[in-house]
C-alpha cells in the first residue's frame, strides 16, 4: 500500500520526477566514476609490473619505485637460484633516453627497459611474437601509447637515441603509465649499446619465477636470509602495496584522486539530498491531507522513505550501466586498468540508499509539521 | 597584489555600469527592491541556499586554484632566473630535460650589442641522489649550480650565501622539497651522489611534476660531482642554460633577435616569457592535471547549476502567487523577469563571497601540506566569479518559465 502511494507520486509528474531522476543519476555516475579513478589511477604505476611474470621481485635497497629503482649486482640473481624453489632468475635494466624527434627538431625523454631474451618476461604475446626481432642490432620496440611528441611509431624508422642511431623494430601495446612520455622495450645486449655507461652486471630488477606450488612467502624468507643489506626481496603483493603507496602518499596523484573523491560523496550526497527533498517538499499538501485524513506520521515517514528509495534505484540502475560504458571507454584512453567490480556497486548502492534514508527522514521534519489548516 | 588593485578597478567600473542600467533607479514604480526581499523572505531556507552556492563556488575555485598551482610549480624555477633570455640547446624541449651545450657559445653571446652579462647554470635531474640527513634514504634530485662571481639566482637566500658557497662541497637545499627529504637545516651534513655535502642554508622553492627537491651548488662543486669526465686545464665544462640580462634602453626581442643572428642553428635563444609558455604548453599538453581539473570545474558547474535551479525554482513557486499578484496587477514579464535574474545575481553573489572566503583560509593550509604554490589569484577569482553568475543566472532562465506561465487566475 505505502509502495503504490510513494510509486503514484513519482508517477504523477512524470515531467518532474524525470528531472529529479536526472539529477540524481549525475550524482550517482559521479561518484562511480571518482572512486573508478580513485582505485584505478595509482594502479597505472603498476602497468608493468601487472604485465610481468614473476612471483618475487628483487631490487635495491634504495628502490624508491619503478622509475627510480637504483641498481644491484648481478650476482644477486645467481645467489637467488641457489634456493631450490627458484625456477629462474631474469634480469631486467631501465634507463631514460633521449629521442630526438627529427621533424620537431626537440628531444624528448622516453624510458627504455633491456630485456633478457632467453626469460620470457612479458605475459603479453603480441610482445612475445616481436622478440626476435630484438636480436638485431640497435633495435626496439616502441609502446603505440607513447606521445605523439615522438613522431610517426612505425617500423622500419630510424630514430636517434641517446645520439645513436636506432630502428624501430615493431610496436606493441601496454600502456606507459606514469612513467614517460613514451616506453621502448629492447634487448640487454641493445641496452648497452644505447647507454655505453650502463654494464650488464649493474640490474635495475631481478624478476624471480618460482617453481609452481612454491610459496613465495616462504622463499622470500628464505631469500632475504641469504641476501645482503643492498637488496629488497617483494612479493607481487608488497611491491603492489609498494607502488600504490607511493602514488598515493607521495606524490600529487593521490591527492588530485582524493580530493576528487571527496567532492564527488559531498556532490552526490548533496543533490541526493536536494533532490529528495524538494520532491518530498513539493508534495507537501497531499501528505497533509493523509494526515488530516488520519494516517499517521510513522505511516506518511514510510511512504516517504520509500519513495526516496525507489527514485534513488530508478536513477542507480542506468548510472552503473553508464558507468561500466564510461569505464571502457576510459580504459581504451588511457589504458587505466580501470574496472567495475560488484563491491564498488554494492558500495554506491548502500550509500545511495542509506543517502536517501536520511533525505527523507529530513524531509519528515518538514512534514511532521505539515498542518492541514495552514496549507490550504 | 598590483593584479588585484587592477583587478578591483575593472569590477568597481563594471558595477557602476551595472548600477545605470539597473531598473530600481528612478521612478517610484522600481522603488521596492523586490529581488532583494524575495531573498530574505525566508531566512532559514537562505542560509540553505547560499551553503549551496557556495559550496558550488568553493568547489570550481579549489579546482581552478589546484589546476593553476600544479602549472604554476613548474614556473618556479624560471620567476627565480635573474634574466631576460634564457639561451640552450635547441633540442631541449623542457626545464627539467638534460641537454647540455658548449659554453664558448655564451662568450660569443655577449659580444652581442645590448647584452648586460650572459651568465651559465649547470644542471643534473638524472644522476643526482640525495640522501635525506634522518633516515639515510636516498631520492633523486634536481641540482642547480651557478659561478657564485656570477650569480643568476633571485631566492634570497642563495643571494646571501655566495661567500659561503664559494667553499668546495657546500650547497643550499630547498626546505620546501617533499618530506621524504628531510631536514636539512645548515651545518647538516648528508650525501649527495654518493659524496659528502655540507648544507650552508635553505631556500624555499617547492617540488613540481618532476623534482621533488632541489639542490643548489656553485659550478665547481658540481662540476667534481656530476662532470661526466674530468676536464682537461682550461677545458670549458657544457652548460645547460645561459642567462642573458638585456642592458636597459634596449628591447629585449631585438637583442633576441641579434643573439638568434649570432648564435650557431643548434642553439636556441627564448625570452623568458616564451619559456614560461613553452613549459605552461608542456604541462598542458603533456600531463593530466589539466583535464581533470577542468572536468572538476566542470563537475563543480553543473552541481552548482543544479544547486540554484532548485533554489529558484523552490523560492518562485513559493512565491508564484505574489508574482501572479504582480501581474494582475499589470506589471509586464520584462520587470518579472528582471527581479528573477536580480535575484540569482544576489544568490550568487552572496554564495560567492563566503565560498572565496573558505577557499582562502583552505588555501592556505593546503599550500603548506601539499607544498604547491597554491594561491588565490585574481585570475582564479574572477573566473569562479564569472562563473558562479553564469551558472546563477542560467538556473534562473530555466526556473524562470513558471513565474512567465504564472497565471492569476489559475493561482488563486
């Protein structure tokens, strides 16, 4: 009964229910879309790492994250594959390069990753297929996200890199991330040649596979036993946590997503409120003809909340849709691993609701004193 | 602030305009200021409103203050170069971009008619690790280094510790760098690659989108630490930039142009504002920062947009049958249609004024813990103004049909 009055008022003025709808639906895919951004964004420091096969991570004691990791000795990856459970150990070196773009005539900064050919690092076949390609000679493969600062990324061109003369071997598609304008994957042995100062026996990462039912708990203790003070053993779960704590705390990142964040509950919860409100408001003399009638305030606050509720799920349902549309699209932009997952709706959803519980109970305020007397 | 007395003068012209066009002078008929009363009819509901308002207005003005601040940290630097033109390598593309070139070209520089000094500043953002003094963490840096003979720097403190720089392996560290750097206040000693440095003093300069921290050395102590060779007896080391200060009386673009004539093709001679646009263009194009923050002023709009609309629209069907009244008794929908706009020109402005008021003080806490320049600026200012009225005065175009449709008879 209190369902069929709360759904008769929405329906009754199709023209201004709609618009309520309509708002609310803004501040719903608001809020979806914020905490999107908000848990994916510090994500696009972990694109490679997402994309790599390693169960433990070696690095430098003074790794501050991906694009500043320092250096360890090689020979930290062979006393490594002294512990049984390791299956390999590869290495893997970055650098920054400058590109010199010919038609602009300025040099850009790209970041450059040397591969070990025999390891297969990347859980990315279409990188695979183009490996070989690597063995020639002063080659690399370039990211088809990097900047277009950096001119035509076709195969077969010849570029200038750190002053020396590079083809362009083929393209992929990973992402950059945060960390350039553009990425180039090459060969250890076309590492060197492109920094004659880097030496093979300086890595910036060891990538360990363990062999499979191995825990890698237990090997990281187990390494880090055996490993001395000028290197970082992380499981795929520490240096996740590593990587988002630093976007998040330190740098500006998770203070842009944050404050967004912030806005978009404030926004959302205020036209929730606003809207909610004013619908409730509006119907002010019919509620007071019930009660004059003889239905009581606990009766009116029912029919109230549920109206809220229904007006708030009205608008949820096409905002998430929306939301998961605008997510791939974002996700296609910026190769963000930006994803809907049912926590995230059922969070927006308890809070839409739980929003709309408390307009309409603030708006019982105002028809609890509804008095049938004054208002006609 | 000369910004801000220009800024007032044009607002004070702006509302004199306002003033003769406003329909309550003259004549007895506008003498109630309808608009006005319509607004405090309800006290309680105002205060509702203009919390909205100006939520709304402190919400696009944070956004467009963040926006300006993150470019604006990247300027930094560049407002504190003691020069007219800055000259480098043609190739480099960015401040913060290691590009070196031959310092004989700077000699040739100041051949140059109408050139006061062409003084050099080294710079390293790569192999540059600083080894914050507490917890013995190393982060990469910014180092800057000049002749201390030839200072180029305009921080203060850099001015007041030439002498002292002049002692080999001494710097002057940013007490504005993020926290992860540490204290450094004079006399600590910490590293710096890897070799010992002595703090002689702090300089406030702040991180950007690049460099967390900054150091900054006379050239001989840098050239020990990052020279990439040692150098030959009399070998001139590269520079990264060459700062060139035009004698007064002549026109900075035409010893630009002379320095362009005398210059070899690889070098590229920039007045300083044509370096403050090229890294504002690099930082708009290349970063995010950007476009999210025009997508919060945006966000902040609509909201705000939003936010009026229900107030008018709530405040003109409260008073819809006044309005009725009003034209029964014969006044045209001109004068109606005035007093709605008025109004929403009072709303925004009386949202406006305590949603600038926040922002500051918010400004001021924020800049300190996200160390950004952040400030409101007369251009933040106005634009959030401008906008808060546009978005005021379109929520009312939109609520405005109902007083319009306002039928007397239907009302009462």
């Amino acid at each position: 009964m209190k369902t069929l009055v709360a759904w008769r008022i929405v329906a009754h003025d199709k023209g201004r229910s709609g618009l309520a709808i309509g708002g609310v639906f803004v501040a719903i895919l608001l809020m979806f879309l914020q905490l999107g951004f908000y848990a994916s964004v510090p994500r696009g420091g972990l694109l490679f790492y997402d994309a790599m096969r390693f169960d433990l991570l070696l690095a430098s004691s003074a790794y501050v994250f991906e694009g500043q990791s320092s250096t360890i000795p090689r020979r930290r990856l062979f006393q490594a594959l002294a512990v049984p459970q390791v299956l390999r150990a590869n290495a893997l070196y970055h650098d920054r390069a400058r590109w010199l773009n010919d038609d602009e005539r300025l040099a850009r900064d790209i970041f450059v990753m040397g591969l070990d050919l025999r390891g297969v690092l990347f859980d990315l076949p279409e990188i695979e297929r183009r490996l070989e390609a690597l063995r020639q000679p002063d080659t690399i493969l370039v990211d088809t996200a990097s900047r277009p600062e950096l001119g035509a990324l076709v195969a077969g061109r010849r570029i200038e890199l750190e002053q020396r003369n590079v083809t362009i071997a083929g393209t992929y598609s990973l992402g950059t991330g945060f960390i350039g304008l553009g990425v180039a994957l090459t060969s250890d042995l076309n590492f060197t040649r492109i920094f004659p100062k880097r030496s093979l026996s300086a890595v910036n990462l060891g990538l360990l596979v363990l062999e499979p039912g191995a825990d890698p708990n237990v090997v990281a203790a187990s390494l880090r036993n055996i490993m001395p003070a000028d290197t970082r053993v992380f499981t795929r779960a520490e240096i996740n946590d590593h990587e988002m704590n630093h976007w998040v705390t330190r740098t500006s990142t998770g203070l842009v997503f944050g404050c967004g964040l912030l806005v978009a509950a404030i926004v959302g919860l205020v036209i929730l409120n606003q809207t909610l409100s004013t619908q409730i408001t509006r119907q002010l003399p019919q509620f007071a003809t019930l009660k004059a009638m003889g239905y009581s305030d606990g009766y009116l606050g029912g029919v109230v909340i549920i109206l809220a509720i229904i007006m708030s799920t009205i608008s949820y349902v096409p905002a998430a849709a929306v939301a998961v549309a605008l997510y791939s699209m974002v996700r296609d932009a910026t190769k963000l691993p930006i994803e809907m997952n049912s926590a995230r709706m059922a969070g927006v959803l308890a809070i839409v609701w739980g929003m709309s519980a408390l307009s309409a109970l603030v708006a019982l305020r105002v028809l609890r004193r509804a008095d049938p007397v004054e208002l006609f | 602030m000369g910004q801000w007395a220009d800024g007032a003068a044009r607002i004070g012209r702006f509302a004199a305009a306002l003033r003769s066009t406003s329909p309550r002078r003259g004549g007895t008929r506008r003498a109630v200021p309808l608009a006005w009363r319509n607004m405090l009819s309800d006290r309680r509901r105002l205060l509702r409103s203009i919390s909205g308002i100006a939520f709304a207005a402190l919400l696009m003005m944070l956004q467009i203050g963040f926006r300006n601040a993150f470019i604006d940290s990247a300027l930094q630097v560049l407002y504190n170069i003691d020069g007219d033109i800055l000259i480098t390598s043609s190739t480099k593309f960015r401040f913060a971009a290691k590009d070196p070139f031959a310092r004989r070209q700077l000699y040739a520089a100041h051949a140059v008619d109408g050139v006061a000094w062409a003084r050099p500043i080294y710079g390293e953002w790569n192999l540059a690790i600083w080894k914050n003094p507490q917890t013995r963490k190393t982060y990469s840096t910014q180092v800057l280094a000049f002749d201390p003979d030839q200072p180029v720097f305009l921080f203060p403190e850099v001015r007041d510790h030439l002498e002292q720089l002049r002692q080999p392996d001494t710097a002057l560290s940013d007490r504005k760098a993020r926290r992860s750097y540490g204290f450094a206040d004079a006399g600590t000693v910490t590293e710096l690659t890897r070799r010992e440095i002595r703090i002689i003093g702090n300089f406030a300069l702040g991180p950007d989108f690049t460099a967390d921290g900054t150091v900054i050395t006379s050239d001989r102590t840098f050239l020990k630490f990052f020279a990439p060779r040692p150098l030959a007896a009399g070998e001139l080391a590269d520079i990264e930039f060459g700062v060139v200060k035009v004698r007064p009386g002549y026109a900075i673009e035409t010893v630009q142009q002379a320095l362009k004539q005398a210059l070899p093709a690889n070098i590229a001679v920039r007045t300083k504002a044509e370096w403050l646009a090229l890294e504002t263009d690099f930082q708009n194009t290349v970063s995010p920062v950007g476009p999210i923050f025009m997508l919060g002023t945006a966000i902040g709009f609509i909201v705000g947009m939003m936010i009026s609309y229900q107030v008018l629209y709530t405040d003109l069907s409260d008073q819809l049958p006044q309005y009725a009244t009003l034209k029964a008794m014969g006044y045209e929908n001109t004068y109606l249609v005035r007093a709605v706009l008025e109004q929403a020109s009072f709303y925004a402005l009386a949202g406006f004024l305590p949603g600038l008021a926040v922002a500051v003080g918010l400004a001021h806490v924020l800049a300190d813990v996200t160390l950004l320049p952040l400030r409101m600026s007369f251009e933040t200012v106005a634009t959030t103004f401008a906008l808060t009225l546009g978005m005021c005065l379109f929520a009312a175009a939109l609520a405005m049909r109902r007083v319009l449709a306002a039928d007397p008879a239907d009302v009462f």
